[in-house]
C-alpha cells in the first residue's frame, strides 16, 4: 500500500564498496581494474559476516550508521586481506 517498495539488502556489501577505494588508494603497485577490483570485494564479503537490512527503494535507515562505525577495523582488515590474496593470483577465472 502507498507506493512502498520495501528490499532486503546486505548493508555490508555497500560498506566494502565504500571503503574499497581508500584502501586501493594505499597500494600504488595493486592492478585496479575492474576484474581485480570485483575480486577484491568479492573476498572481502566471503570474510565478513553479512547484515541485512530492510530498505524503501534505495532509501536506507539511519542504523547503517551504526554498523559502519562497528565493522570499520573490520572491513579493512578484510579487504587488506584480500588484496593480499588477489594481488598473488592477479586475473584468475
Ligand atoms: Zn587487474
């Protein structure tokens, strides 16, 4: 009713995304296509635990800010991580 178009999302596959740039910034010899990238992020999710959260159309609620300040060392450690494995094996199918 009213047009309400509810989603379930895991909230932490926007905050790897978020972070992933800055983290990328800090690894001037990393390859950053695209392939590599996606990789990354892929890895990155694997290690950490998803949390899914309800959304209106894209419109997200203000916990998310919550779990970004409580999963921040995490996130990068996990993608810290993850460049370490990708960065070995770069462009694997
Ligand atoms: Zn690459």
């Amino acid at each position: 009713m009213g047009g309400m178009v509810l989603e379930l999302k895991n909230y932490m596959e926007k905050l790897v995304w978020q972070q992933l740039d800055n983290v990328l910034a800090a690894q001037p010899d990393l390859c950053k296509c695209e392939k590599c990238r996606y990789d990354i992020a892929a890895l990155a999710l694997n290690f950490l635990p998803p949390r899914y959260v309800v959304t209106n159309k894209g419109e997200t609620f203000t916990r998310i800010k919550t779990l970004e300040q409580q999963f921040y060392v995490d996130i990068v450690t996990a993608i810290s991580h993850a460049i370490t494995i990708v960065k070995a094996h770069p462009h694997r199918d």
